[in-house]
C-alpha cells in the first residue's frame, strides 16, 4: 500500500473516496434523547455536503459506524464516506486507528483503491499522534489472511493519504506519519507470520525470516539450533523440541545503536512454538489447527525489533525467539520426566501441554547471559488468561513496579488493553515439586498467575514484565477495522516501553 501526507484543503482532492470522521455531541440523556452528529473538520464545503444527511437522523456517529454518498456536492472527491467515533468524549486517538482500519476495511469489497484519510480537526485529538495512528490502522485494516485461497483476489487498497489541517506543523505531521508507516507494517510483519501454517512456518523457517528481516533493517541476527541448544545446556527447550523432527531454531536479533554504550539492555523473549499439539499431554482435535498461532509471541517479538531497528531509540536491545515444534513422537518428554534448565534448576513435567513456559525459561535465562538488565517476554502461554480476563485485556505480570509503569504509561501510545495481575508467595507454593525445584503446572486454579511465577523464577532479580497474550493474538471474528485472525498483538506496546529507555 503505497501511503503519503497532504496538506491540500479537502474540496479540492481528487480521489475515489475521501473519509472524514464525525462525533455524537449529543449530551442529554433520557428516553428522547437522540444522536447529533458533528463533522470533525471546518472546511465549510464537506459541512455543507453532509449536513442534510446528518440532519437526517439516518447516521449516529457510532464508533465504527460508516456512511457513504457519491458525488458529494462541493468537493472533488467522488464519494465521501463518513466515520464515527462514537460519543466526543469518549474519542481518542486510538478511535482514529480504528477508523482508519475501517474506512480501508469498507472500501476493499467494493473495488475501491484508493482513499484519502481527512484526519479531525479538534482540540482534543491532536493531529501529530491521530497522523500516526490513522497510518496504523490502515496498514492493519488493509491485511486479509486469505494468503494460500487459489481464487483469492487482490483486494488491497492501493494509496492511503492522510490528509492533514493546512495550518498543521508540517514537520511533525511527517515524523509522526513517518513513524506510522513503520509501526504498523511491523505489525503486519508478525501477523503474517502468525497466519502461516505449521508445515509453511518451521522453526529453521522462522528463523530465516527472522535472520532476512534483519538483514533488510539493519540488525545483527544469530540463528542457532541442535548444537547451540545443548551446548548452552538449555534442557527446558531441548526437552519440548526432542519429540519432534524439525529441529529447533534459537533466535538472536540485537539493536546496538550508535554512540550507546552504558545504561540498560533491554531483553526480548518470545515464545516460537510454531506448532502445538499438546505433546503426549495431547490437546483435543477440536481447534487444534489454531496451533499454528502458538508462535504469535515470538512473532511479536520479531516485529518490535523491526520497528526498533527503523525508529533507532537510544538503547540497546537483544531479542530471543525459542521457535519449536511440540510434537508426541516416541523421543518425546512424558509426564513425570525431570529436566534441568540453562539456570541450573530442576523441573517436574506435570503436563507436557504447558511447553512455552519451558522454552521461555531458558530464553530468559540466556537473555540474562547476553546483558540484558530488563526483560520483557510476550506467549500465548494460558487458556487461563482468557477465563480470567476475556478477549478484551491481555494479561501482564512483573516483579517490579517501576519497570511496569513504563509498561503502563507505553500503553497509553500503543493503545493496547492489557491487565496487570498479582503474584505471590502463595502462588509461587502451588509450583514446588516434590521431586525438583518446581513443576510445569501448578493446576488448574490460577493457571495464568502459577504459569508467571513459574517465569518468575528464571528471571530471578532481573526487572521483568511477562505478557500473555494467548487470548488476544487471534481474532475470532471480523470487525469493522480488522480481520479475523492474526492481530499482531504486543508489538505496539513492546516498542513504546522500549523507546521509554531511549536516552
């Protein structure tokens, strides 16, 4: 998708489809009440246009709802379609992302490839940030994962301009379309490789795409396997990858900018099972093809760093992605089996279903090797977030407080949902072993917090945020400003409390 920033008067772009965005004003409440819809732009002309439709009562402003008419009297774009925000005081920039994603999402059935974005025009929305999230939301409206239909068509649109007020600070307004740009193609970056099927995303798959990403932005990749593994004594990870025949890939990405050579390291683990069926602990059939996804922690991990690499933040930053199959060949691990961890502790496989854990424990470990001074690592790691917390947050742990309120005020950019949940000693009883040093699992109750605690371990007293995202990184259905499937959840959030380090 070809994108670009106008600073042009809106009546005099000539375009298939010009968007502009619109809130309820409306205030009172009661059985009477009714929307009032307000154009978020000044310009006289495209007011004028609207306004009959608007009086009509036809349209609400509702978050996401749209409007089209053609040849809107005044302007020379030959359709305007209109975008709610929903209730003005509840607008934000985050609104403006999602709308962009729809007014992209509403345009691509009906053959429709290009479009110009007007961005509002209101105090509380400033033109700078709603620049870089309108450019998000329609790299991430525009992504289909139709990828292997043999009827597909391509319905991408093809130019996206973000139309920005005239009297806007033009130097801003590009930086921050700029920036844009970058995040939300490195989101898309991980979507697409969480799309991909088992058979098409392999470990050593992974870890070429991860090693040619790199190479095209600028990073220093390792990419690691068999060998590596056991030399370094990972015998978490080894023990999930030894039941399969694709070889595992230890993956190694780091930013090293120039001119920084003190202050933190900042350590980025994820999660790169790139299929999962359980192990011998074997998951049910139903929905077991969603497996692929399992990967979508290490593939946000692989975003961040691309728009890491792009955006040069003043820190340094090395990224891991432990990429494995869990697989109940005969040389699998069993229920009952002990193995030893790059930290030298010892666990009890309770349940061979509960792997990330595993794979991460000897990341983070080998994070805290490389330097890393602060770690964040991100798994679709527990049903059990998605009990407690729905497909509206994602779940977040720590074991300090100051590095997760930069966690926390990253959010506020990224526009993220996530929900920090406690840990505890009480929490940390129910994974002792009797056997070991700790167990895989510490039962059913609690299951997203004991399977923190389990990390907490192998962070020990290195800063650490965890992100389980298992709820959130696959999208069930369609929604007005994104496809069901992959959504590249974290990558947005990684970025920000990353650049919250910049010196």
């Amino acid at each position: 998708m070809r994108t670009e920033l106008s600073f042009t008067d809106l009546p005099d772009i000539e375009t298939e489809l010009l968007a502009v965005l619109a809130v309820d004003t409306q205030t009172e409440k009661g059985p009477d009440a009714k929307p009032i819809p307000q154009l978020l732009t000044s310009n006289a002309a495209v007011t004028a246009s609207a306004a009959a439709v608007l009086a009509s009562g036809e349209f609400k402003a509702g978050a996401n709802e749209t409007l089209l008419f053609h040849a809107p009297a005044g302007v020379k774009a030959k359709r305007l379609l209109i975008v709610g925000l929903g209730k003005q005081a509840k607008a934000t920039v985050h609104s403006v992302r999602n709308a962009a994603g729809t007014a992209v999402r509403f345009t691509k059935p009906r053959g429709i490839r290009e479009l110009v974005f007007a961005l509002p025009e209101s105090d509380s929305l400033p033109p700078g940030p709603c620049s870089r999230s309108a450019v998000e939301g329609a790299f991430i409206g525009d992504y289909d994962p139709d990828t292997y239909r043999s009827d597909r068509q391509d319905l991408s649109v093809q130019s996206f301009t973000v139309a920005a007020p005239p009297t806007a600070d033009k130097a801003a307004e590009k930086a921050a379309f700029k920036e844009g740009v970058i995040v939300g193609e490195s989101q898309n970056f991980a979507r697409v490789l969480v799309n991909e099927p088992g058979n098409k995303l392999t470990p050593t798959e992974f870890g070429k795409r991860a090693a040619a990403m790199s190479k095209e932005v600028g990073l220093a990749c390792e990419v690691h396997s068999t060998k590596k593994i056991k030399e370094l004594k990972m015998g978490a990870f080894w023990s999930v990858s030894q039941g399969s025949e694709e070889p595992p890939a230890l993956i190694v990405m780091r930013y090293e900018p120039k001119g920084v050579k003190g202050g933190p390291v900042l350590g980025l683990v994820g999660k790169g099972i790139t299929f999962d069926t359980g192990g011998i602990s074997i998951k049910p059939g139903d929905n077991m093809e969603k497996m692929k996804y399992d990967m979508a922690g290490g593939a946000a991990m692989a975003g961040a760093m691309r728009a890491i690499a792009l955006l040069k933040p003043k820190v340094r930053v090395i990224g891991i992605i432990c990429a494995s199959e869990n697989m109940p060949d005969g040389k699998a691990q069993k229920p009952g089996d002990v193995q030893t961890a790059m930290s030298g502790k010892t666990i009890e496989i309770i349940n061979t279903d509960a792997e990330g854990r595993l794979v991460l424990a000897d990341g983070i470990a080998y994070a805290r090797q490389l330097g890393a001074t602060h770690l964040i690592d991100a798994a679709t790691l527990t049903g059990a977030v998605a009990v407690a917390l729905g497909t509206v947050n994602a779940g977040a742990f720590s074991n300090d407080d100051d590095t997760f309120a930069k966690f926390n005020t990253a959010l506020e950019t990224s526009g993220e949902k996530f929900w920090r949940l406690p840990l505890g000693d009480e929490y940390a009883e129910m994974i002792k072993s009797d056997i070991g040093d700790i167990k895989n699992t510490g039962g059913r109750y609690g299951g997203a917090i004991t399977a923190a605690e389990f990390l907490k371990v192998f962070a020990e007293d290195t800063p650490w945020i965890h992100l389980d995202i298992a709820a959130m990184a696959w999208i069930e259905e369609n929604r007005p400003y994104i496809a069901k499937g992959p959504s590249g959840v974290a990558v947005r959030s990684i970025l920000e409390w990353v650049r919250s380090y910049s010196a």
